[in-house]
C-alpha cells in the first residue's frame, strides 16, 4: 500500500512539474517578463497578460504518464471491487451467524424438551414397573409364573429387579426351568456391586 502511494506522488509530482514547465515555456515564447512578479502594495495585482494563449494540441502529459493513469483507474476500480465483494461476504457471514445461533437456540429448546419428556417417561415406566411388581408380588407364585413365562426375558428382569428377593424365589420356583435359568443369568450379570 505504501508503494502505492509513492507511486501517487511521483505521478503528482510529474503532473505538477510537467503543468509548470509548459507554462513556462508558453510564457517564453510569448515574451512574459516574469510570472513570479510580486506586487509592491495591497492593492498593486499585475494585469494578466493578454498574449498568453493556452494551446489545446499541446501533450500535458506523457505516454507513460497516461500509461500510468490509467493502470492506477483500473487498480482503484479492482480494490473497489474487492472491498464491495468484502463487504457483502461480511453481510453473508453476519447472517449465516445469526441463522446458526438461532439454530443453536432452538436446539437447546428442543433438547430442555426432550429431556423433560424422557425424565417424565422414564418416571413413569418405573411407576408402572413397581406397580406390576407389586400385582405379581401379591399373586399366588404358580399363576405369576404361569404369566411371567410368557413375557419377555428383558420386562421379566426388570419386574424382578422391583420385587422382593424372597417372592422372586417363590416365582421363579414355579417357572419353566429354562427361562428362570436365563433370568437368573441376567440378574447375575446386572446386579448392582455393593458399595463400601
């Protein structure tokens, strides 16, 4: 960018000092005295010369002046672009975030919900399996084992995990011998290991 600059200078610096020298030189060749003529008083101007014509056919500027100009049109027409283009990346990027925060947000809404309902569903199947505990409990051990041998090895488990161990022995006496070999297996394997 410094670079830049200098060159914005140096073309400055050209354009003034090639504007002086025409000048100059025009009033050479027209017979002005002195154009750096400083009035004596306030009010003493010099008149201005009625001889000096300024030629329109005469090059201000050079080839490699306008060589120059130009390219640095086309440089502040491409870093235009470029901050255009940025700042609509910038836009899109603003709205991307806020589209994603509000994702985010509703997210975290929807996982407080899914939570709430899980923990409710959760409190209720373990209200039910109590309460089915405590119907199997009550019946006699031949009709609790008559039904539970019928029910799946997981649900069986999970009413005998609710049940007092010495009811769960009576009812597991009455059972196929087979399924209360699988139920023992399971409650063997999930049981709890005591704390100390």
């Amino acid at each position: 960018m410094l670079f830049l600059r200098d060159k914005n200078l140096i073309l400055v610096v050209v354009i003034i000092s090639s504007i002086f020298i025409s000048t100059l030189e025009v009033a050479q060749s027209k017979d002005i005295k002195s154009l750096d003529a400083v009035p004596q008083e306030a009010g003493d101007l010099l008149p201005t010369p009625e001889n000096v014509a300024l030629e329109s056919s005469r090059r201000l500027f050079t080839e490699m002046e306008i060589k120059l100009l130009q390219e640095l049109e086309i440089r502040r027409i491409e870093l235009e672009r470029r901050e255009q283009a940025l700042r609509v990346r910038e836009k899109l990027v603003d709205l991307a975030e806020f589209e994603i925060n509000t994702r985010i947000g509703r997210m975290e809404e929807l996982q407080k919900e899914l939570d709430t309902l899980l923990s409710n569903l959760s409190n209720k199947e373990e209200l039910e399996l109590k309460q089915l505990a405590k119907i199997y409990e009550e019946m006699k051990p031949q009709n609790a084992a008559i039904v539970l041998n019928k029910l799946d090895d997981n649900i069986v488990f999970d009413i005998f995990k609710r049940m007092n161990r010495k009811n769960t022995a009576k009812i597991m006496e009455k059972m196929v011998p087979v399924k209360a070999r699988r139920i023992s297996q399971m409650l063997a394997e999930k049981s709890e290991l005591p704390t100390f």
